[in-house]
C-alpha cells in the first residue's frame, strides 16, 4: 500500500445532527453539513484496488463533501439519516446496492428535494 492510499483512509467517521465528518489517517478533515447538503451519490466500483467497492460520496454547496466506504462503521447510522432526506430516492438506494456496475448513483439532490 503507498503512502498516498494509506493517507486516504478514514480514522473515523462522525454522523450526528449537524452532518458528517470524517477524519482521515493524515490528520486531515473532510466535513458536510446537512444544512450544506446538495447531493447523495452512490458510487459503485467492482474489484476496486482496494477492499472498499461501495461508497457514499456527499456534496456540500461550497464544494466540500466527503465520501464515506460503505463497510466504514458509521456507515450504518448514515444510512438511516440520509433516508430521512425529502425526497430519498429509496428505489435508486437498493439499486446501487445491489449492483456490481461500475456507476454512480444519485440518491438525493437538493434540487429534486425542492420541488
């Protein structure tokens, strides 16, 4: 494993009412908001090079987000507040997960959820 990849990984991974921070292996933060929150992605890899093939990746409005392995411990808690989102595209939730293509999922969007 490079250092880079190493550097990538989480520590840990916080959910809690005012959103989600993951910290990572480097000491750096990644962090959103749900207030920030303007898209849930679902991002599938088969056979990724690494164990981690399914991925929560959350886009804040300032161009932050953070992406969170699905096997991450957290991820569980995540799930469950994410499908509390107006407008949760549950359908699209089991299709992602589900599935070994190698796509990308959109689950939720700000602008569906306002409409």
């Amino acid at each position: 494993m490079s250092q880079d990849s190493a550097n990538a990984q989480s520590r840990t991974v916080s959910v809690d009412d005012t959103g989600v921070r993951r910290q990572l292996a480097d000491g750096s933060e990644e962090a959103v908001t749900w207030q920030e929150l303007t898209a849930v992605v679902i991002r599938v890899i088969p056979e990724g090079l690494s164990k981690e093939d399914v991925f929560f990746m959350l886009a804040g409005a300032d161009g932050k987000g953070t992406a969170i392995p699905s096997a991450d411990p957290a991820a569980d808690a995540l799930i469950e507040r994410l499908q509390t989102l107006p407008g949760f595209n549950h359908e699209k939730f089991v299709e992602a997960m589900t599935t070994d293509a190698d796509e990308a999922y959109v689950v939720w969007s700000a602008d569906k959820a306002s409409k």
